[in-house]
C-alpha cells in the first residue's frame, strides 16, 4: 500500500488494498493476520504470540 500511494481518492486506496489482499497475500499470510486477533465477542486474543505488541514495546 506504501508503495502505491499516494491515493487520488477512498476509491482508488481500496481498489489498491483489494488487489494487495485478495491477490498478493498468500493464506499462510491471510491465516497469521487473522489468528493475530481475538474473535469477534472475545475480549482476549484466542492464541498468545511470543512477538510483543507496540504496547508492551513502548512500556520497556
């Protein structure tokens, strides 16, 4: 997305993101990026991850 911006419109940004996502990202991608999220109705994430978030970094 970084590389094809910037965007002359909303349009044009998700147009861009669609064909990043639907056929740049492999599964395997599309798999991590969503187990990296607690399901909807969850209020802790389903799987915990050695790799630390943007918060518990900026707190060290």
């Amino acid at each position: 997305m970084a590389l094809a911006s910037p965007f002359a419109s909303l349009e044009e940004a998700v147009s861009a993101a669609r064909d990043v996502w639907f056929n740049k990202v492999d599964v395997h991608a599309w798999l991590q990026a969503f187990s990296a999220h607690p399901q909807i109705g969850d209020s802790t994430p389903s799987s915990h991850h050695a790799t630390p978030t943007s918060a518990q970094l900026s707190s060290s």
